[in-house]
C-alpha cells in the first residue's frame, strides 16, 4: 500500500504514547518531557483527541464495592489532621506543583509499593513508607519506598542524571533516635537495600526520618560520613493502609 | 437499559463539568457524585487494559485518587470530562500492567491469558457517536491486521513487544506499522472521508 505520510520521530513518539505502545521508561521519559517540551505535549493532545471516540465503545464494568471507601480513606488520610500529617500535605503540593511529572512520580511511587507488596501476606502487619527526593529545582529526582515487613528498602532514579565520572550517589537516612547520618549504600538507577540498615526499622522512627543523596567518591564515602555536596533530600511519608 | 442509562448519563457533559470543577475546589460530595457516575466507565477501561481484577482495582482507586488532585488543573479545552478522566484511568492502567509485566514478572504470576475475543469491534456498540462511526471508517481501510494491532494496542494497553509475539514480527518492524498505521489514520481523520 501506499506507505505516503511518514512521521517524525517526535511526532511518531507522541502517538504512540496516545495509542499505549511505548514501554515503561519510554513513557516515564515522555511524562517526563511533556512538563517542559510544549509542542510534544500538544502533539500528545491531538493524538489523545484523535482516539478518545475508541472509548465509547468500552463497555462499563460495576467496580468493587469498596473501592470508593478505600480511595476516601487515601484522600482522607492524606488531608486530615493526623501524625506526619504536615509531610503528606507538602507532597501533596509538590505532586501538584509538578503537575504532568506528577503522574509519573506517584507512578513510580505506586509502583514501588506494588513491587514491595506483592509477596505481602495478611500475616504479618506491613508498614510502608515512601519519600520523593528532590534537588534545589524542586523537581523529583529519586523516589524510595520502605517496606517494614519485606525488610527492603527500593530507590529507582526517576528525574536526575546519574553522578558524573568518577563519583557515586550515596544514600544517607538523617533524623530518627540517631544523630549522625547513617549510610544505606550506593545508588544506580533502581537500588534495593535491606531495611535494617535503617536500624530496627520502627514505624514511629522511620516517621521522623529524612532520606539524602550525596555526592561522593566512586565507591563512597571513604570516612563513612557525607563528604560531598548533599544534593538531594526527602522526608519518610507513612502510606495509609489498605 | 442500563447502558442506555449509563450513556445518558456520563454523556451530560455539563453535570460532570460542574462536579469536577467542585471536586477541584475540595468538595468532597461533588467527588462522591462524580465518582458513582463515571467510575463504571473508567473501570470498563481499566479492566481491559489489566485483567488481574486485583491489579484493576488498584487502578481504579490510584485512578481517582490522581483525578481528586488534578481536578482543579482540567481544561474543557483538551476535551470532554469523562474523555479526560478515561485518558488518566488509561494511562494509569497502562503504567501498571506495564509495571506487572515488565518489571515484575520474576515475583509474581503472568497476567492473566490474554483475552483472545479482543480485539473488540466498535461496531458493535449501538450507542456509538458520530466520531466514533467516523474512526471506525478509517481504521476500516486498514489492512485487518493492522487495524487489530491498533485496537490491541488501545483497548487491551498491549506494548510494542506484546503485539511482535502475537503478530510473529520483529519489534522494529511493529514501531514502523505502527507508525504509519497512524500516519494513515490521520489522513484519513484529517482529510475527510
């Protein structure tokens, strides 16, 4: 056939992240760029008006019965008055500050918790905890999720660039019953550590903690103390439970 | 008749309009309302695109919960609002099948077999709008193949690599049929009948 119109590649990236081909990274990174690049962002508009009709044909299923009160309880339990309530509203206003990276941070969030739930039990009470780690531009660089139960501790690099050569991203916790910052380990693109690096690993700790990326040597830190610029913090948030 | 009541009433743009732009504001109760007139919808899309049902309610639920936040930011500009909270139950559920696929599939069991009935046939719908009639057209004159790859692809969320094993192609080769599926589909939107 006539194979006449071919598209840009930028054009050709837009469509397909309307159509919902791209993987994973592909369509973090064009959540990513949708937030700074206009004309990506319009062409992704058109695509999405072009196929929106598709979805007249998409027959109504009844959801579950208790999904409205569970998505009351996270609204809730993110608006009112409650322990590290203060914490949750500012990530709150930061999510919408950043606006369509919004979706992929709480995305990667999300994620983060599906990974770090799926082998959860109804056993053994879970706590979980998640922090967005930003620089000075206030755009979210790493997100990380704890998890009491599984002991892990996930960080995945979602907005920053990886350390110049010749240095690593190291992982500190600050805050909590410890006054120095303890190490976690060195950071790549998406870490896990085991959680009792964080100590005993105690809700109401974990609370009062604050999650920091330094600079350091390749290797880290020789002293077992931040020795570079600190350039990307984040505070502990509790996650509701289900 | 219950379809017929549920078109009629997620169709009335203007009630959803009003509700939305309440919720956007903090109302909790204009949140609630529009919850029980579109939630049906939204989890019809959801369900498609992530057939674990547990995987589908989490969707439905973080779905809504980024519709609440993102309430005051909604543009008529950009389209309708059950358009515009479709596309965001879309692309969330999306994100997590690909998540469930992608990244996790070591740790837990594969999506469920794929609904081979798929892809459906928007001529079946009776309740179909102009647009979509107008849609239907165009991917009409497209080689069946194709026109399922499309469908697949928006309806079921399948990737580019899902699409290469069901097709027997290389990725490479999907991305450019895709592409100029689209590039076509476009024409043929943008042009006329």
């Amino acid at each position: 056939m006539a194979e006449i119109d071919e598209m840009s590649d930028e054009d050709g990236l837009a469509a397909e992240y309307a159509l919902g081909t791209l993987s994973a990274s592909e369509r973090a990174d064009v959540d990513r760029r949708l937030r700074r690049e206009p004309r990506l962002a319009s062409a992704v508009a058109y695509w999405e008006r072009r196929l929106d009709p598709l979805l007249d044909a998409v027959e109504p299923v009844a959801p579950p019965m208790d999904a409205f009160a569970a998505i009351k309880a996270q609204i809730a339990s993110s608006q009112t008055s409650r322990s590290g309530t203060a914490d949750v509203i500012d990530l709150q206003r930061r999510l919408r500050r950043w606006q369509g990276g919004a979706i992929t941070a709480a995305a990667m969030a999300a994620s983060l918790l599906l990974f770090v739930g799926v082998r959860e039990t109804t056993a053994i009470r879970d706590e979980k905890f998640v922090a967005v780690l930003e620089g000075d531009d206030r755009n979210p660089a790493f997100v990380a999720a704890v998890s009491t139960k599984d002991k892990s501790i996930m960080v995945l690099r979602v907005g920053g660039l990886a350390p110049a050569p010749g240095r690593s991203h190291e992982l500190w916790a600050v805050g909590g019953d410890s006054p120095a910052p303890r190490s976690l380990g060195l950071l790549s693109a998406a870490s896990r550590f085991p959680a009792d690096r964080l100590g005993d690993v105690d809700p109401a700790e974990l609370q009062r903690t604050t999650f920091a990326i330094s600079v350091e040597p390749e290797g880290g830190s020789p002293t077992g103390q931040p020795t570079g610029p600190v350039v990307f913090t984040g505070k502990l948030v509790p996650v509701p439970g289900k | 008749m219950l379809r017929k009541n549920l078109a009629s009433s997620t169709s009335s743009s203007d009630g959803l309009a009003a509700l939305l732009t309440r919720a956007g504001a903090g109302d909790r109760d204009a949140f609630e309302r529009l919850y029980a007139r579109t939630s049906a919808k939204l989890f019809g899309v959801i369900c498609r695109i992530c057939p674990n049902r547990e995987l589908a309610k989490e969707g439905l639920q973080e779905s809504y919960v980024i519709i609440w936040q993102k309430a005051d930011t909604y543009d008529p500009a950009l389209g309708s609002p059950i358009a515009w909270m479709a596309r965001i139950a879309r692309n969330r559920a999306i994100d997590l099948r690909r998540l469930r696929t992608e990244r996790i599939s070591d740790l837990s069991d594969p999506i469920d077999d794929y609904d081979e009935a798929s892809p459906a046939d928007p001529a079946s719908d009776a309740e179909q709008n102009e647009e979509l009639r107008r849609l239907e057209r165009c991917l009409d004159g497209l080689p069946t193949d194709r026109k399922d790859m499309i469908l697949l692809a928006y309806y079921s969320g399948w990737s580019r690599e899902e699409l290469a094993e069901k097709f027997s192609r290389p990725v490479n080769t999907v991305k450019t049929v895709l592409r100029r599926s689209l590039a076509l589909l476009r024409e043929c939107l943008d042009g006329g009948d």
